[in-house]
C-alpha cells in the first residue's frame, strides 16, 4: 500500500510533463535538449538564490510574517526572471519556432522544480505507513507550477523575443509577467499572514495558474496576430 501510494503520488507529480512533452509538437520536434538546457539553468538560478537568502535574510525564529524579509524574498525571487531570460534568450537550440522554444524551456524549469522540491519529500514521506493528503495536494501543486512556468515563459517569449508587439499589451504582458514572478511571495503571504492550510493554498494556485495561462495564450496568440 505504502508503494502504491508512492507511485500514485509520484505519477501526479512528474506525470503531467511527461505528457505535456509527448502530447505536443514538443516530441516531433526533439526539444527534450532545450528543455535538459533550461532545467539546468534552473538549477544554477535556484544555487545563486540560495546564496543570496542565506547571505542577505536573518533566520527567523517564529513562522509569523514578516514584510521586510518577504518583500527581500521578492525580489530575490526575480532571478529566476533573469535566469529565465538568459534560457530564452542566451542559449543555443536547435531549429525551432518561438512557440515551441518557449514551452520546452518552460516544461523544463517546472520539471527541474519538480525534482529539486519535491521528489525527497515524496521518496521520504509518501511511503509512510499512515495515508495523508499532503502529498497528493504537492501533486497538484506541481501541476499548477507547470502551468505557471509554461506562462512565464510565454510572458517572457513575448517580452524578450517578439519586436513587433501592440503597444497597449506591453503593460499587460509586463503584469502579468509580475504576477506570476511573485507568485512564491504571495502563496507565502497566504500561508503566514493569512493563515490559509495547505489544500486552500494549493486551490489557489490552480485557479491562478488556469487564469494565467489563459491570459498569456490570449496575449501570445493577439501578438502573433499582430506580426501578419
């Protein structure tokens, strides 16, 4: 039972980029190389960042919130902007449209974040011998951080790579890109200074992402329009 669980969880977890990968034009295309790239730029983003949480925020001894150190979170957190900007912009890929590229670097950083966050936890936990939701909700956590990972790159596509964008969607693209940059920041402010549990967190961030990602395909699909 305990296996079973595991593998449940773990399918629900890692499940969703496999399938996004074989289900799209990903696959036909061979980008598992860009995505492999960009996963491993999240990993070196996510080393810088720890550095900078552990040399510029103090430990705190309770689990209240606190604004100065959630607003240095914050901006800490825009590296993964700028690792993102250098995955789009910097690295070398194969042949292939900005639709495409953008998703591969996309399932990537969420795939990496996967793995980074959430596999220890799942190996340590989820074969426990008391059930529990928790890893189930993580499951869907992930799915939602791919989700929004797929956003940001889409966001950040349009940003960086498309010249010729209609000027009143620039402030839009650039709030939204925002949004879902800070989005660890305002999860944690619903969890410290709201005090939402786990499952209201992770509704959430489903909502959220569905709500982004139908914002961006719009942007990305007006701004291709736009280019004809």
């Amino acid at each position: 039972m305990t296996i079973f669980h595991f593998f449940n969880c773990a399918v629900l977890t890692f499940g969703p980029h496999a399938v996004y990968y074989s289900a799209t034009p990903l696959s036909e295309y061979d980008t598992l190389g860009t995505s492999i790239k960009a996963a491993v730029v999240y990993l070196v983003t996510t080393l810088v960042k720890l550095v900078c949480l552990a040399t510029f925020l103090k430990v705190s001894e309770s689990d209240s919130f606190d604004p100065y150190q959630e607003l240095m979170k914050a901006m800490i957190g825009f590296i993964d902007v700028a690792g993102l900007y250098f995955a789009l912009t910097r690295l070398t890929h194969r042949n292939i449209s900005q639709n495409h590229k953008f998703q591969a670097v996309g399932l990537g950083w969420a795939f990496a974040d996967s793995v980074l966050h959430r596999l220890a936890p799942l190996w340590v936990g989820a074969r426990g011998l008391e059930f529990t939701w928790d890893y189930i909700l993580q499951g869907l956590e992930a799915n939602a951080n791919l989700v929004l990972s797929i956003s940001l790159a889409a966001l950040g596509s349009l940003m960086w790579l498309r010249k010729n964008k209609p000027k009143p969607l620039i402030p839009v693209i650039y709030v939204c890109a925002g949004i879902v940059a800070t989005m660890p920041s305002i999860t944690s402010y619903l969890r410290r200074g709201l005090e939402w549990h786990f499952p209201k967190i992770v509704g959430f961030e489903l909502f959220i992402s569905l709500i982004m990602a139908f914002i961006s395909w719009q942007l990305f699909v007006a701004c291709q329009r736009s280019s004809y």
